[in-house]
C-alpha cells in the first residue's frame, strides 16, 4: 500500500494528496482505559502567536463544547504590574491584527495597559534623497506599537477567561510526536499522539504548531523549510527622546548595513530596530551609552552616503514626476533626535527568512514564524502571524459548525491556500528590498531611488502596502 | 454528472436482505472512511446535507446554543453505511441510532466511532433493516435522515410508513435520492457505470430511482408534510456538492410528521390522515 511504501521512504512527499497523509511511526493502539486524555485542538508554543490562536478558538462560539489544549515551554509570567520602563521588544500591530486581538476581548486590556498609535510612516534612503511617506487619507491610525509583554499580559487574561475549554500547560516542552496513519486504516488511533518533556501524554484531533521558526512540530512532521540566514543581527533598545513631541511617526532609513528603525513607544521614548552586520552589532552592544547615542543619531541624519550624481538623478525624477502628479511629492519630516538609551536595554539577535512549504498536512497546521519567518524591515512578523490565526479560526469555526473532523485536510488545505498566496508575495518583497537596499552601488541606487519615489507618488500602490 | 451512491440492499418486504448485494458491500465496507476512495462523493456530500439538516431544525427550535446546535435530539439514521453521516450529527451534539442491514459496515462504523469517547457515547448502530426495529422503537425519534437509501427500497410506500411510525408526531424526516430521468440516466447510468466506470456496474438501477413527485404523493398520503425539496449538482472536477433549482438529477426533501404528540399512530388510515391534514408544499422543483 501507499502508506506502507511512504513510511519505508520515511519522508512524506510534496505533490500528490495522498502524501499529505502521513506514514510516520504509527499510533500504538491501547485500551480504552490506559488512552491519554484527546483534545480537539492542541497548540504547542505560547508566544503571541500560540496564544492567541488558543484564545481565539477558545472565545468562538462553535467551540464552546471543545476541549483545547495550549503548551508553553516556559513558566507562567504574571504581568499584573507593569514596569514604568518600556520593554526592548515591541511590535508594530496593524489595524487587521487589532482586529482580531478585539475578537477574543484581549485589545481592550492592551488599550488599557499602554500602546502607542501611529498615523504615518516615513521611509527614506542613506543614499539619496528618496522618501516614501505611508499615511492613511482618513484620520484612523496606521498602525500600533505595543510592546510584547504587553499583548501576553492581555492574553494571558482572556485564556484565563475560558479556562473551562482552554487548558495552558506551563513548563511543558513537546519532545515527541506521533503521526496518526489515515483515518481509513481502521486499527490504530487515528489521533496524534504528543509526548511532553515530563512523560505525560496527550491526544488531539488536529495539532497547531506555533513554535517559532525552529519549530519541532514542522520538523517532526518533516515538512520542507525554505530558509536563509541574513548576514545581519537586529539591535533592539529603549530610547529616550531629546524634546518631547507628538511622537506619532514611525521611521526607517535604509542604510547599506542596513534598516534602522525608530518606532514611537510614548512622547519622549521610542523603540530602536537597527538591522545591521553582525559585527557592527556586536560593536554597538559594547560600545558606551554616549557613543551608541552619537550612532544612532548620525544613522538617521547623516548625509554621508550621498554621491552628487545620485542626488542630480534623483532631483531631476522628482521634478519629472511633480510635472505629471503636482501632489505626487510629500512634505519631509525631519526625524526626532535622541538624547539617551534606557539602561541595560539594548540586545541582538540574528536576522533570517523562512518559508514552509506546507503549512498542513493530516491533523497538522503551522502557523506564525513556523509556517513563515521575515525580515523585521517590514514590520509584518507578527501581522502574519494574527493573519494566519484569523483564517484558520474562520475554517475551524465553520468545519466544527458542521460537524466535520477538525483534523481533515479538506478545509485545512484551504486555509494553506489562502494564507500562502497571502504570505508569499509579501515574504519575496520583503526579501527583495532587504537585498536591494544592502547596497550602494550606483545603478541599484538609482533603481530603488527612483522606485521610492514612483511609489511615493502612486496611491494604489501605497494603499496596497 | 458523476454520481456514486452505495447502494444498499434495502428490502422493507418480509423477505431477507438479497445476500448477491451483502456481498459487494462487504467487499467495500474497509472503503468508507478513504476520504478521497471510493465514497469520496459522500464524504463531500455532508458538506451540503448537514447544513441543510442543521439549519432546517435550527430554524424550527428556539432553544438551542451555537455551540452544540443538536443537543437533545434523537435521530434515526437509516442505512448509515460506515457512518459518515452519523459521526456529524454526533458532533453537532445530537444522539444518533445509526442502521444498516450490512454487518461489515456496523463493524466499520462501530470500530471508526470507538476512538473519540464524545462520539461513541452519542452514535449507538445497529445491523438490522427499518422494520425490525420499528417494534421496539415507536414514535421513539426525533428525526430520520435517510440519505442515499430510498432508490434501493422495493416497496418505498411501506418504507414511508414505517418512517412514520418510529417517528414522534411533528418530528422531521430528511431524504437525499436520485430523480428518474433520461438525465440522470444518461449521467448516472451510462457515463458513471459504463463510460467512465466510476460506478461499478449494475449498481444502480434507473428503474428504481424516484422522481420528486412521486415521493412528495407518496409522503402526503401517509401522514406527512413536504416543507422542502431541493436539487442537488455533483461537479466531478472539485469533487464538491451544491444546491440547484433543477431536481432532475439529486435531490433532498424534508417533511415533516403531522399531527399533535398523543395521537394514535395512523397505521390503519393512512390516507383518511393525509388527506385531513394536507398543507400547502413549500418545494422548489
């Protein structure tokens, strides 16, 4: 049988549906009464990304009756009181990604707690003058910078709502899965069977893997990761703002090392994302807090990339395009400068991309930096990944409203499709400008100069951004 | 039109269930639950059939919750085959007799159910055909879905009585069948069976097949009220069912059981009933 041949094979291969359903080491059959307690749903990895899914399906309707099951390698954090300081890691959430965090009511906590709404984005090139300015014709906001503390905190709370469908298992690592044969072979459990660091064992009917971009439910289910280390580490760190201000644009300049970022946190602190080499990484970790300052602040008002050609070309497009579209340029902000760098708060980590080339597969779904992992230049991660939860809660919602198996490929392949179409594009455009922008050779200069500022001035394009 | 339907060898006669029958299903009855094998069609089926039954008792109950929308209803399935149709409305919260004179497939579907403890204490199966257990089971249900089942049925009118009496008074009986037409035979018959061989031949036999109207006569003279017929399409290329105007080829009903709870089973007047308590059909055809 196919099954048979697959498992000899050990490897589930890509193209036809029938290798979607796995011939791994196949689910001992026991007694009824030795059976590990089955779960409808279980999402291994509590991050954002891992909890919210949890608290989603927790919060839906048609999963009033479920069992679910969350499983977080690490302790419980209590978030009741927060520091006055601002934590390093932030994350720009979109409006979608609001949404869907008001969905499970976790978007009123983070309201309540603190964010940072953003009205405009201001995108600008080292090497010449081009800008791209992003900002929404009506008054809403872009987007939000929330620190990540901050969405666990919110919730942590609404998991501890639905505690009665949702059960979060603390200090409990996954170290082994067992794949279920296809549902038609009769004679073994058609469920799959998880291992935890600690000998207990669970069941469940469809397996979530929201375990970051190593994850061990992608490995184990030996789906293909396309994936690519950049030579870049990106630094994080709070700052504190020379004079108070509205503080309510996000910028970015791209220099040849890289993206840096200043995401506003409150009027006199922002948030710093500095995507550069290893090295210089490393460099501004050690140096002192005067002179990490300095770098940052010649970073964004430097001028020292320009070459007088770049800047002839780039004036003569503008003047070119400000003829055909009068409107078509915008106003330059000048960005805020920073008088200091919160204590103890600068770190690093590296930078990579990632891409599975299947988000499902029988009683499987990968979801977040599992499924998919980004360059932080575009500010999407986590975006993805509250996109990848809001379309699998909409087909698990509707499979269990029909009574379906919540296991079956049938709808979970749907939602693979539409995520990956989503996905993709915008992973391949996010990788394209990372390299495009790690540069100053004259010609891709000019390309990308000119591209900024053509995109600047078409609105269709900008809006789909 | 590719359609595949298991047929079952249903004889509501005295007479035993034909063994020639028995037999090609047992040969099948390890195939129900390859989703994408031979009953692919009926496992895309319940995309269109549970909704249809859901929505149709959701729409007559005022006390239900969303997240267990059958809850408290019993249901007869009758010629449950592996159970495809039975493990949904398990799901969906009901408590579910399944039925088919096939032991192989009671076995398959007992043994598919045992795995999931919610599942295998809502579903209970049965080999036995509809009149042995109507005996024991009078005005025992809540709701019969016989899905795939009338166009094997030699004597479809005592079929129908015998739905009536294992029936409560008002309850709900849901039909999914094949309309005798020269479309559905020339889809069903000569392209399935002989042309594409999808469909083992001599499967089907268009003589038994039975058109709407037949259905609806046979339903009003014996105590029930046709609320809804309506056509169905099999698209071979996405393997998916959906809803049409047209019922020359598949189509469902849903009736309803009339009379109050207390009166006496209508067993001896059928037609003294039917023609009392006729009511307007809501059917598209």
């Amino acid at each position: 049988s196919s099954a048979a041949m697959a498992a000899l094979r050990g490897r589930a291969l890509l193209v036809p549906f029938g290798a979607r359903l796995r011939a791994g080491p196949r689910a001992p059959l026991r007694s009824a009464a030795s059976s590990p307690p089955l779960y409808d749903v279980v999402v291994s990895g509590g991050g954002m990304v891992g909890s919210a899914m949890a608290a989603v399906l927790g919060h839906d309707i048609h999963f009033h009756d479920k069992k679910i099951a969350l499983l977080e390698a690490g302790p419980r954090k209590e978030y009741d009181h927060m520091p006055d300081s601002y934590s390093n890691r932030v994350s720009s959430i979109s409006p979608g990604s609001a949404t869907l965090l008001s969905s499970c009511g976790a978007w009123d906590h983070v309201c309540s707690l603190r964010l940072k709404p953003f009205r405009r984005m201001q995108v600008w090139d080292a090497c010449s003058e081009a800008m791209i300015v992003f900002e929404k014709d009506d008054l809403d906001d872009m987007g939000y910078i929330v620190e990540n503390d901050v969405i666990m905190s919110a919730l942590t709370k609404q998991l501890d709502a639905v505690a009665d469908r949702v059960e979060v298992f603390y200090r409990s690592r996954a170290v082994g899965y067992t794949w279920p044969l296809p549902s038609y072979s009769c004679d073994t459990r058609p469920w799959v069977q998880v291992e935890l660091a600690d000998g207990r064992r669970l069941q469940t009917k469809l397996l979530i893997g929201a375990d970051g971009h190593n994850s061990v439910v992608r490995k184990e289910a030996e789906i293909r990761n396309i994936e690519h280390q950049y030579d870049q580490s990106a630094v994080v760190a709070t700052l504190h703002l020379s004079e108070a201000t509205d503080n309510n644009v996000a910028w970015q300049r791209f220099l040849p090392t890289g993206p840096i970022a200043l995401l506003p946190l409150s009027d006199t602190a922002s948030s710093l994302v500095w995507s550069t080499s290893h090295d210089h990484a490393l460099e501004l970790l050690t140096i002192d807090e005067e002179g990490f300052v300095d770098s940052i602040n010649s970073a964004f008002w430097s001028n020292i990339n320009h070459s007088d050609f770049i800047d002839t070309a780039g004036a003569m497009f503008r003047s070119a395009i400000s003829l055909l579209k009068p409107s078509g340029t915008a106003v330059r902000q000048l960005p805020p400068s920073v008088a200091k760098v919160e204590p103890e708060s600068r770190a690093m980590f590296p930078l990579g991309m990632g891409h599975a080339t299947e988000y499902v597969q029988h009683r499987v779904a990968l979801i977040g930096d599992a499924a998919h992992r980004v360059h932080p230049l575009a500010g999407q991660g986590v975006n993805l990944g509250f996109g990848d939860i809001a379309c699998l809660a909409h087909h698990l919602s509707a499979a269990a409203f029909n009574g379906s198996d919540l296991g079956s490929l049938k709808h979970l392949l749907k939602f693979e499709t539409e995520r990956q179409r989503h996905n993709v594009s915008l992973i391949a455009a996010t990788d394209v400008l990372k390299r495009l922008y790690s540069t100053t050779l004259a010609p891709l200069v000019l390309l990308r100069t000119w591209g900024l500022q053509a995109t600047n001035a078409l609105p269709p394009v900008k809006v789909r951004i | 039109l590719f359609r595949f339907t298991v047929k079952r060898p249903f004889s509501t006669s005295h007479s035993s269930v034909d063994s020639k029958e028995m037999k090609k299903f047992q040969l099948l009855a390890h195939k129900w639950w390859d989703e994408e094998g031979e009953y692919a069609a009926l496992h895309s089926m319940n995309d269109i059939r549970v909704p249809f039954i859901r929505d149709t008792l959701l729409s007559m109950s005022s006390n239900y919750h969303l997240g267990n929308p059958l809850s408290g209803i019993k249901i007869l399935d009758i010629g449950c085959g592996g159970g495809l149709l039975s493990e949904p409305l398990g799901r969906l919260g009901a408590s579910v007799t399944g039925i088919d004179p096939v032991e192989d497939n009671i076995r398959t579907a007992d043994q598919h159910k045992s795995f999931d403890p919610v599942l295998a204490k809502r579903i209970q199966y049965k080999s036995s055909s509809l009149e042995e257990i109507v005996e024991e089971s009078m005005e025992t249900f809540d709701v019969i879905v016989a899905s795939e089942v009338v166009e094997h049925v030699a004597d479809l009118e005592m079929f129908i009585k015998c739905c009536s009496q294992v029936l409560k008074p008002e309850g709900s009986l849901f039909i999914t069948t094949i309309n005798r037409t020269q479309l559905s035979y020339v889809l069903g018959i000569v392209v399935a069976e002989k042309i594409m061989g999808i469909v083992p031949e001599g499967t089907h036999e268009w003589e038994k097949f039975v058109p709407p109207e037949e259905l609806e006569r046979l339903l009003e003279s014996n105590g029930f009220s046709v609320k809804t017929v309506a056509g169905m399409l099999y698209n071979p290329l996405s393997g998916s069912w959906s809803w049409m105007e047209s019922t020359s080829l598949n189509y469902a009903v849903h009736a309803v059981k009339v009379g109050t709870r207390g009166q006496a089973c209508p067993t001896d007047a059928p037609s003294e009933t039917g023609i009392q308590q006729r009511s307007a059909t809501a059917g598209t055809a």
